[in-house]
C-alpha cells in the first residue's frame, strides 16, 4: 500500500457515462487485477477504481459515472493533484492461466481485463476476449483490446453492436483457463458456464479499501474473505456458487 | 519540549492517540504502512465468545463528512484472538493494547473479559455495550443505566485490569449511564460509539445497508461526541476516553480540554491509513501553537475556565 | 407532467418542501430574495407568550458539514406575532403557514396554540417539544413518552387545525415518543430538531456557544434524521414531517422513501437563501430520473419494497 | 440581497497575517460598511467580510488569517470563482457626518474605513482617520489612505511604529462626526472617550448573515438588533454601552 500524489494528465469521456482518466506519478507496486483507492474533495470515502492500465509513470483508470462522486471526478480537469493509495488486492495470478486463457468482461468489469492481457502477452500467452455491454452506445476499448494483438469479441444485450445476447453466448471457445470481471449476475453465469478453472474479480461498497474495516468481506469456501484485501480476484474453487 | 504523556487509570501511554475498535483490525494491516508504536496504545477490534461473520451486505456508505458501517462485530472469536491474532500482533507492537469485548449476555461479556484479561499484552479492557449493529444484546446493555451497571459488575468480578465501558451516543441520558458504571466499578468510561443512522438506495428504493441501518461516524459527529464527553466529565470522576470524529492533533486536544484522558481515531483510519501517525505526529506543533506544555494538564480544561 | 402534490391531514400542499422553523424568520428576508409562494409551506420561527430575546452570544458554531446554534428561541412573543408578523407575513406569503410554537408549561403550549388556532393564515400547528437551546422546559417535554403525551393532549383540546408535535432526537427510543404522541391525539409528527453537540474555543479553552451547547443541524445529521423518520413510520399511523440537513430534491425523495409526507428543510436556508426555491425547481427533474410520477406515491416506499 | 459568482483577481498578503483579495463581478448594491458572505469548498458556514472598496467590476476585501476558513482562502489562487452574497447589512450613513469626519479603524477593522473614506472625500467631507495595530508588521493601507488625500495617524499598542499607544491616544482631534470599526475593547474605549456622534460597525459570529436565523442578535437600547441585517453599522445613540 502505498499513498501517492498523482496529477491528472487526462480525464475524458469514451462511451455513455464511461469515462477515462490518466494519471500520472509513482506507479510502483502496482499490479492487474488490483485496485487504486481516490480521495475526492468533498466526499468522505475514498474512490476504489480498478487498474486498467500502468507503465512506468502513467495510470489509466476507467469508471462508470453513476452518482455524486463519480460525477465530480469527471468535472476535475488536466493539472489536478489526486490523493491516490495504490498497491490495494490481490491481482490475477497468470502462471495458472496456459497457453490460451479466456478473458470476459462485462461494463464496468472490462478495464481490469486490459492490464491482464497486456501481461499474459507478454507472457507469451494467446488470450481470447469477450466484452460484453449493453448497448453499441456503451462499448469501450475494443479497439484498445485489437490493438494489443487479440481478437475480442463484443456482445451487447440488445444486438445493437456485435454479438446479440451476454458474454456467455459468446463462450464456446477452447480455452485453457478463464479471468473474468463484470456484475454479479454476470459472473455467477460465467461460473456456471464454464469448463476450466479461472479468476473472477469481485465488487463491494467498500469502507477502507485495505483490509481494515470488514466493510467488504464475502463468505468463500475456504472462509470469510474481504474483497478489498483478500481479493478482489478469488478462484473459481473458492466461490460458494 | 512538550510533553504528551497521560495516564489512564495507571496505565501511562506516550501520547493519548488510540486508533478506535473496529478500525484498526488487529493493527496488522497498519503495521505493513507504518511502525504502529507510535501511538499510545489501540483498541482491538470487538471480539465475542463465538466466531461472527456479521451482518449481510452492503456494510458500508457515504454520508456528509462521515460514513455508515454496519459490520456487525465480524471476529474470528475469543479462542482465535488469543491463540492467533494475539501473537501475532506481539511482532508488530510492543505496548499494552486496548482489547475491545463485545457480547450477548452478561456471562458472555464476564467470560470474555475474564480471558482477555489473563492475557500480558493487554493494558485495559473496553467493554463494548454499545455495537448499534446487532440485534439481541449489543447495544441495548448501553441504553439503561441498570443494564450497562450490570455488566460493569460482572465484568470487574472476574478481571484485574482497568475496565472501561463502552457507552452508546444513542441515549436520552448518557451521564446517568456513565454514573451508573462508575457506581457499579467501571474504572473508566469511553465514549461515543456511533450514531445509528440509515441511508435509502432512491434507485433500489430500498434501504441501502444490509442491516437497514447503520452506525455513523467521522468529523459529522464530533460535535456530539465533544458534548456527551463534556456531560459525562461532569458526572462521574473516573478517566475519559473520548471518541467520535477525531481527525487532527486539534480535534484530540478539544475532546481533551472537554474532559477525556485519552483519545480514540475512529474512521479518519479508514480514509487515510496515516491519519492516526499524522495526529501523533502532529500533536506537539499544536500544543506549541496552543501553549500547552503538558498535555494532561489540559484534561477538561474547559469546565473551569 | 409530475405530480409533486402531497396532503398534510387534509392540508393540500403544492410540493412537500417547507423551509424549516427558525431558519427562515417570519418569511420576509427570503421574499426580498425570491417569490415564497413557489414552497409548499413554510413554518415560522417558534414562538413562546413572552417575547424573548434568547441566549448570549455567541450562538452559532461552525462544525464538518454543519452547524451549531444556541439561539434559544428569539422571538417577539405571541402578541407580536398575531398584530405584528402576521399581517406583515400575509403580504408576501399568500399559503397557509405552518406554526410554530414552543413554551415551558403545559399552560403556556395550550395558550399559544389555542390563540394561532384562530388566525386564519395558519394551516398547521408545530408544537416544538424538542428545542435543545432553553432551561427548563422546551426540550424537556420531548425527552419522555408521558410529558410529550401531555403537552399533545392539552394543545389538542383547546384547537381545531392539524396538530403536528416536533420531537427531539437526543432520546433513546423517538418511536415510543411519537407513538404516545398519537396515542394523546396529535395529527402528525414532526422530527427531527437538532442535536445536542458543542465546540470549544482552542484558544480561549472555553466552550465557544454563549449556551455552552447547541444544537446540530446541517447534511451531517441527514442519516440519523432518516433512520428515526424511519422508525416513526413503523411506530405510528399519521404523517410525519421528516427534517433533518436536507439540502436537495434527492434528500426530501430519501426522507419521503423513509416515510414523510412532507419534507422541512432547514440550515441549508442559511447557507444559501435560496435553498429551499432551489429543491423545489429540482424535484420535476429528480422524479422523473428516478421514474416517479406522484410524489405521493413513494411516501414510506422503501418500508415495503 | 445577491447571490453572484466572482472570479478571482489577486489574492495576496499585504501585513502580517493579513491578505487582500481583488474580485470580479457584479458589483451592483453595494455599500461602504456593508459585507459580503463567501462561500468556501469544504465549509459549510459562509464567511462574512467587510467590503474595502469597490468599483464598477472589481470588489476589494481585506481578512485576517485566523483559523482553518481563511487559511483555505488564503491559498485560493486567481482565477478560482467564487460564490458571493452581496448587498448585506446596513452601511454607513455619510449624510450626517458634517465636513470633517473622524474615521477610527482598528485591525481587521481598517477596511470598511477606506470605501467610507473615499465616499466621504467624494462627497466634499475631509475626513481624518486614526488606523490602530498592534505592532509595525500588521500595518496596512496606510498608503492607500494617503492617496486617497487623507493624512492617517497610525497608532501601534508596542511604538514599533507611529503613535505609541491604541487610537484613543490619537483622538485629540476636532471633528463632527465619527466612524468607526474594530475589536469590540476598542470600540468601546472610542465610545467612552468620543464627544460628538458617531456611528460603530460591529462584529459577531453570524449563522446566515442576512437576517433569518438571529444567530447575531444583540442588545441595543432600542431593541435587539440582528448585527447582520439591522447592523452591522450601529449608531452610539443606539449601544447600551
């Protein structure tokens, strides 16, 4: 855990209600699958985001803009200073992952999946994608995901871009193991459709964002976990589903 | 040179900062971002005879300059604590710690606190009669005098360290509570707990924690905790340990000049895992400012004014 | 077209926003700033039989989110009010007003009450038994379910209009208060008042309130207003008028979902004069965002969701 | 009353622990000796300033540094806007003050005296004006007073400049009239020592700052008076002192 100064470099909007923020400063300690916890002037808990993407100075977060605070991280400009704790979870494990694993993303879940398939190919891996979101209006970085050499496939719940219909129809792949991230009800579906083991990264209100408050925890099978600490990514064998 | 010694009920600590139960874990999570010796000592979190997983989720919200929590006294249980969590923390802090103790009934809190009490790592006993989070017990040991008396009785029977009873905000009476302890032998009172309040989901329509409601903290409800800690300096005569919203070395010195010996940082650990450091280490350029050499001298300074 | 309509035993109002006693005066200064008649309501200053010029300064405290006032019932008296404020308030003010009142005997809320019952303009009587800022009395009749009973059961035998009690929320259990309230006859509740909290003046080492305490109000206190609006709703079968830092059209859907007909909003007049206009132009916008069309739909919604 | 958005100028320290900030915006209504109540992020009161000058675009304000509020608005850098609320409380008379003035500032007091003076010197009056510190470092508008024409006796409690002394040890003056505003020790020792009329600006902890709440009343010998609305210019007829 680390707490950082970060200033944004840019903070735009790249589908309806999603919008990308760049950051830039200390990005050690920093991992995909993990998360990074914003302070917000006027709000009294912090922000958690999850990692989209990092290099050796730059951070790019993505989130949906859903409430008061969100709405107020859009507004911040190019030049503001953020308070950011960074280092927050445990990220995906890719030595488990084989030659071919499968990555799904639905919504809000897609930008952690970037990250991830930045190191799995970097690994040498072949990771296949699906990126699920409601409607054409709310894709974001298919073109991001083509341009780093993979071929997602994007579904949209009403047909109007892609796939017709959720991740799950477009999961009739040979893949060695899968990470997934993205609602609930979606995940639960993933589990039960799946054939490998795999990594689902989990959402919860949190309180702290680091292991301190038990705001976040969520019964597994190998006892109470928090999200914030001991994920968010748990295994598929962990899971009580 | 200033100095930030207090003592509480012959327990000295270096400085009167105590991250509060609840908020802190078992201090390990703090431990790996600081060297948690600097503070004065920390409040365990509360822990029950049984094992608890707490309340359902969502656990947690926003409120103005506070937050919600509904966790619901999550712990792994007495036998855990001792066994596990106990030596582990002797790694990372060597100072009497505050343990919290929660229960359901009055031989649980006297069991319990019997145990804890055995233990060498611990400096004082923080008996929790206050948890506004579970149902059966909890927080309605702390909301009459009778009850809260009750389990100051059976708690001093079986334990020879400093008891201090955990008082709930959510009382008509406060001061009658804490008098009501003292009588029955508490050696200390620490106070607030949280605020029960609530938030709505408009789009769910539905209320937005698990629990329906939960307990509120942070800066929103320092001005109450000053004041109950402000009515029960007037009533009782055994040390304070004041809480509710304290976020600076400032905020620690007016709960100090209202009445308590010590102070407990609650959330401010949560939105900032340094906040507890920051006040300690910010405590004697406020005192310079303040012309305070000892800070014990100040301990409900504003009453005689 | 949303329906931001809303019935207070039988008192139609255009919209559930009604600025807040004592923060809005007797109307005048908002009716230089905009047109009042946009609000549902408003409830003027709480007025006692003696004039009565208040406490020592100074009354107002800043705190996170919110504030502390110690005003202690300023008023010019019931006299005053009839000859004076009145005709004045009949001027700017063309709705029924909701009064307010507030004594320190049985006698003198029975008085008061019965004398604005008679004024035409009134539509509504507050009876404040909850004013955490006077000695003897005021909040002393809103601490106990048999004093709060007997002040409802006086006032209610000397009037015709609608009687609301305003409660105090610095009690250990508000719905038995409110449910002896209903018990006695009241027509609704009203909650919450401020609660009780101080500061202290770090340099001076004295309480910074003339009054020593104050009462809180401001977005800080919002979760606990909406938990024990909620707690009212279960306890009793009449209306309540839900206050408590509400700043926005969000805030009064939130405390309408909790369970009140109508929604008073109060500090957040005195940070910005145009407040309560401003909730009122906002709540079309809200419902329809969050797909309501009668506002009088949601009252209670998310006890049965 | 207005409600108005001003942007920020100039903000800087003219004395010690003492800023002046420069805005702009509409200025329309308002009135030497009367205040204006800016809103600051993270703060939930407003804070009530008397107007120094004004002109037809531009709003001069003086503050002491004192506590967590003004530290922040201290650090506000130009170009930050600012929420306003102007044309608040009763000013100061000029019809009454006769052609020569004595103008008595004392501090945080000093301000409201210059927009008088300048209104007063427009008006044909010669005003003389006594500016009290406590010492040499908090000195300030001594020169701006001066070139307005006038020929300010300044007084400091420790000699480090000027009259040794507060200002009552420089009011052997002939004047008509007199103005003044300070900390209330000082208003109180003019109140004593003057012998002509005059009239006092005071100060109190104010809640709304236009009237509504009676959060500032205070005890006049014709009525209790809210500082904000009926003051904060008082006459010496009216104070119970």
């Amino acid at each position: 855990m680390f707490d950082t100064s970060f200033e944004i470099l840019s903070n735009k909007k790249i589908a309806q209600n999603t919008w990308e923020i760049v950051l830039r400063g200390d990005t050690r300690g920093i991992a995909p699958g993990q998360f990074v916890n914003l302070r917000l002037e006027g709000f009294y808990l912090r922000r958690p985001l999850s990692v989209c993407d990092f290099n050796d100075g730059t951070l790019t977060l993505i989130y949906k803009v859903v409430g008061r605070g969100t709405e107020a991280l859009a507004a911040l400009p190019a030049g503001t200073a953020l308070d950011v704790l960074t280092g927050l979870g445990n990220g995906y494990d890719t030595s488990v992952s084989g030659p071919r694993p499968l990555l799904i993303g639905g919504g809000a879940g897609v930008p952690p999946l970037y990250a991830l398939a930045k190191a799995l190919i970097r690994e040498g891996k072949t990771p296949a994608v699906i990126l699920g979101f409601n409607s054409a209006g709310e894709v974001f970085y298919e073109e991001e995901f083509r341009a780093l050499g993979t071929d997602p496939t994007v579904t949209t719940a009403d047909g109007s871009y892609g796939v017709k219909g959720f991740v799950t129809d477009a999961m009739e792949l040979d893949y060695t193991y899968f990470y997934t991230c993205g609602p609930e009800p979606m995940l639960r579906a993933v589990y039960a459709k799946s054939v490998t083991s795999g990594q689902f990264s989990l959402e919860e209100r949190m309180g702290c964002g680091f292991g301190a408050c038990m705001g976040c925890t969520c019964k597994t099978k190998t006892g109470h976990k928090r999200v914030c600490k001991d994920g968010p990514v748990l295994t598929k064998e962990e899971l009580p589903w | 040179m200033v100095n930030t010694q207090v003592t509480l009920s012959g327990l000295v600590l270096s400085n009167p900062v105590i991250p509060a139960s609840g908020t802190f874990g078992y201090g390990y999570e703090f431990a790996q971002a600081y060297d948690i010796n600097c503070l004065g000592s920390f409040s365990f979190k509360g822990t029950t005879r049984q094992p608890r997983f707490g309340n359902e989720p969502p656990r947690i919200a926003e409120t103005a300059s506070g937050m919600l929590n509904a966790v619901g006294l999550q712990n792994p249980g007495i036998d855990r604590v001792i066994s596990e969590e106990l030596p582990k923390l002797r790694r990372v802090f060597h100072k009497p710690v505050v343990a919290n103790i929660s229960g359901f009934s009055v031989d649980e809190y006297a069991e319990c606190c019997a145990r804890i009490d055995r233990e060498e790592q611990v400096g004082l006993i923080e008996v929790n009669i206050s948890c506004p989070n579970v149902h059966c017990g909890g927080m309605s040991f702390g909301t009459s005098p009778e009850s809260a008396a009750e389990v100051t009785r059976a708690v001093k029977a079986v334990t020879t360290k400093p008891v201090y009873m955990k008082l709930s905000p959510n009382v008509t009476d406060i001061a009658a509570i804490a008098k009501a302890c003292e009588d029955a032998g508490a050696d200390g009172i620490s106070l607030i707990n949280t605020l029960l309040g609530m938030r709505i989901d408009l789009k769910k329509r539905r209320p937005l924690l698990g629990n329906t409601t939960g307990g509120l903290s942070g800066p929103a409800v320092f001005p109450v905790a000053l004041r109950m800690v402000w009515q029960v300096y007037e009533a009782v005569n055994i040390p304070i340990i004041g809480m509710g919203g304290v976020a600076s070395a400032e905020d620690v010195i007016e709960m100090m000049l209202a009445g308590a010996t010590a102070v407990e940082v609650g959330a401010a650990n949560l939105v900032d895992p340094f906040a507890s450091k920051k006040i300690v280490d910010g405590l004697p350029q406020a005192m310079e400012r303040l012309h305070i050499e000892n800070l014990s001298d100040i301990i409900g300074g504003a009453h005689h004014g």
